[in-house]
C-alpha cells in the first residue's frame, strides 16, 4: 500500500508554511524530537509531515477558529 506524503496544503493562502517544508523535514530528521506540537495548525501541512516523517512520535495539532 502507497503512503501518499504531502508538501504542499490542497488549498494555497497567505502565510502558508509551505516554503520551508524542506528544511522543517531536516530539523525533524536531525533532532528526532518525541513530540511536535503545531501551535497554528491551519492547513496541518506540518503535522502531516511530521506525523509521516517521524511514525514514532506524538504529534499534537491546534487550530482554534471559534
């Protein structure tokens, strides 16, 4: 089964974190952190990626819109 990882949000808007999907992908890899919390999730392109990147770890994703 093909485990699709995406790095670009389905809907583009101002203020994306798209740009730096790269180098957020190499500080995950180089630390390996226990726990990543996405604190303005939005999209959750980060928590995707992280969640896809490092299986093992506890991803927590927050997007508060009233």
């Amino acid at each position: 089964m093909k485990v699709n990882i995406h790095t670009v949000a389905p809907l583009p808007f101002q203020g994306q974190k798209r740009r730096f999907v790269n180098h957020y992908r190499k500080l995950l890899t180089a630390r390996q952190p226990a726990a990543v919390i996405d604190l303005f999730g939005g999209s959750g392109l980060l928590s995707h990626i992280a969640a896809r990147t490092l299986p093992q770890s506890k991803v927590i994703y927050n997007d508060y819109d009233n």
